[in-house]
C-alpha cells in the first residue's frame, strides 16, 4: 500500500519477508547494489535524506556482523547510532517492550531490535511509531536474506530456477527465512535435514503458496546426497543457536553431524556451487566454544569442514559484506521512502 509519499516503503517496519513482495524484496537488493557501487566509487557520493537523524540498535543477543553493518551503514548515511546491548538497558527486566517502544519512538526516527522471539519485536513495532528493523529473532532473520540474495545474484547473475541446499536446523530464524525468501523470488529450496529439524507446517504450507506463485520448488529430504545434487548454492548455519541451551549440544551434535558440510558434499552439488553460512561458523578450533565442544565430543569442526569453508567454493566473506551494503538499503527505503541512490 502507497502511503503519503507516494512510497510503499516509507515508515515502513522490517520485521519479516513474509511483509514483503518479490518485486519489493528485489527492490531492496537492487538499492543495496547501488550503494555497494557508490561506496566503491573513486570520489563516494553523499546519500541524501537521513543525515542528522537517529538511530537505535537493541542487542538482547550478541552480534559481530549485523551490529557493525548497521552502525557503518548509519554513519555512512549520515546518522547518529545508540547502541544497547545485551545486559545495560532496563528493557524486559525493568521496563515492557511496550513502555520501552514509546519511549524510545520519542527519541529516535529508527529502531533495530535483535532478540528471542518474533512477537518482542513485533510488539515493539506496534508501539513505537517509527521503523523497526530486526536484527534476528528465533524465528526470522530478513536483514540476512537481502544480503544472501544479493551474493546468489552476483555469483549466477538470475535467481530464478537457482537451487539453494540448506543444511542443518532448518527450523531456525536462517533456515525458515530462506525458506521463505527463495519461495518468494522462484529459487528452488531444498531442506536436507533429520525430520525433526523441518520447518513448522504452517510455515512451510504458506511458502507452498508464494512458491506456486513464484515457480519455485520446495523440497524436504533426510538424504543427504540426494538433497545436495545438483545444488548451485549449499547452505548452513550453526547447530545451536543463540539462546539455546548448552544440554543441546550433545543432541545435535548426534543428529546433525552427518549433515556437515563436506568436500563430497560440494562436490555433489552443480558445477559452478558456491557455498554460502550467515557467520559465524565453527569450522576450526580457533574458539573457545569450539575447543569447548572438541574436547568434550572429539570434533574439530561442526558445521562445516574447514577444507570447504576455505575453498574456491565458498563465498561466506562477500556475503558478509553485503550484509553491509543490504542493511543500508532498508535504513534509508524506510526512512526516506526512497529507493534510488542521488
Ligand atoms: N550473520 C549474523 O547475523 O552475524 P552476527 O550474529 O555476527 O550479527
Ligand atoms: N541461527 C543462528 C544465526 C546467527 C546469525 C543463531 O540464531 O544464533
């Protein structure tokens, strides 16, 4: 719906792709493309529309990517950034979402949220009277969308008819949010996980019905060669998330480990696959939670070997650059209404 600027992204929330239309969601990648272009350019140019405004960064979870991104993202745009972060706000302890959202809808023209589940930022977008963004709930993480299909977009040029082969828990923010992405744009989307590791129903029955509209197909199959044949895009994320327990690593360590992502897995996969994790990713023992992890379970890497996270395939650092260039998109589209770069 077009709103008194005559745009349909003006003060808009960015709360989940299932908002979103195709021709929107590309809208936003193009944008993000045009910028990557500015910053890149001899002599950059100035964005215009946001300088001098404010904005807001809620972080109940801890962050490396998004948080930088948008923070980068802002000062190039020209904005001042308030970062909250996990244990100094009296946000849920001392104060609801609800009083938190009018308070700070007073102060700032936008506001980031990551946190647990959906319904939290939700509320705080219904409340706060100004653009929410997140940042990543358990169940959805849109800003990681844009980026990931502007890497798709960069590697195969089209995005129709690609398959992209996600791997892991796909019941998750990342995995439910491509599921949805893909079905949106006519990307085929392949869940190659243990059953219990599926998409809710009625997610998957609603992306059933953007893919029957997109041309997209989607695909559920504990197989893991036959979910990785022929694949252009391979896909993981970590085997807990944040926010999850400790107990559980035992439990996915067991059901997920033959879903590692393997040189014979890429090597299933199309001729031109590119491998593509959101971050950060336990490939080595170069963490503490990873050596953790290794010496109590014996594994020296997780979800991913280090030989393909190292590889030709694998193009996990331009994603997370774009993460960047795609966030600053949906600042300035929500803030502005605009969608072209001056
Ligand atoms: N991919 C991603 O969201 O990374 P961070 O957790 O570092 O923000
Ligand atoms: N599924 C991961 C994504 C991290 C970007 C998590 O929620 O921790």
């Amino acid at each position: 719906m077009l709103n008194d600027t005559g745009s349909a992204f003006y003060k808009r929330h960015f709360l989940t792709l299932k908002d979103y239309t195709p021709a929107e969601i590309l809208t936003l990648v193009e944008l993000a493309d045009a910028f990557r272009k500015n910053k890149k350019a001899p002599v950059r140019k100035p964005a215009t529309g946001c300088e001098g405004m404010n904005i807001a960064l809620i972080f109940e979870k801890t962050s490396t990517r998004t948080r930088c991104s948008f923070e980068v993202a802002a000062h190039d745009l020209g904005m001042n950034v308030t970062y909250l972060d996990p244990t100094s706000s009296q946000i849920g302890k001392k104060e609801s979402i609800k009083d938190t959202a009018r308070v700070m809808g007073r102060m700032f023209d936008g506001i980031e949220y990551r946190g647990y589940g959906q319904e939290i930022v939700e509320e705080l977008a219904k409340y706060a009277g100004v653009p929410v963004w997140n940042g990543l709930t358990n169940e959805y993480h849109p800003t990681q969308m844009l980026a990931d299909i502007l890497t798709i977009k960069d590697n195969f040029g089209s995005l129709k008819g690609i398959t992209l082969a996600y791997m892991g828990d796909a019941r998750y923010n990342t995995g439910n949010s491509l599921m949805i992405v893909c079905s949106k744009l006519g990307l085929n989307f392949v869940c190659c996980a243990p059953k219990k590791y599926w998409p809710d129903p009625a997610l998957i029955k609603q992306c059933e019905e953007y893919a029957s509209a997109s041309g997209a197909k989607i695909k559920f199959t504990e197989d893991i060669m036959e979910g990785s044949r022929d694949a252009q895009v391979i896909y993981t994320d970590v085997w807990v998330s944040m926010g999850e327990p400790d107990y559980i690593w035992a439990e996915r360590i067991h059901d997920l480990e033959p879903y590692r992502v393997t040189m014979d897995v890429m090597k299933n996969a199309a001729m031109d696959a590119i491998f593509l994790h959101c971050l950060p990713s336990f490939h080595d023992l170069k963490t503490t939670t990873g050596k953790k992890i290794s010496e109590k379970f014996g594994i020296n890497e997780m979800e991913v070997t280090d030989e393909v996270f190292e590889s030709e395939y694998s193009r996990v650092f331009d994603e997370a650059e774009n993460r960047m260039h795609t966030i600053k998109a949906v600042m300035y589209a929500t803030l502005t209404g605009k969608t072209t770069v001056s």
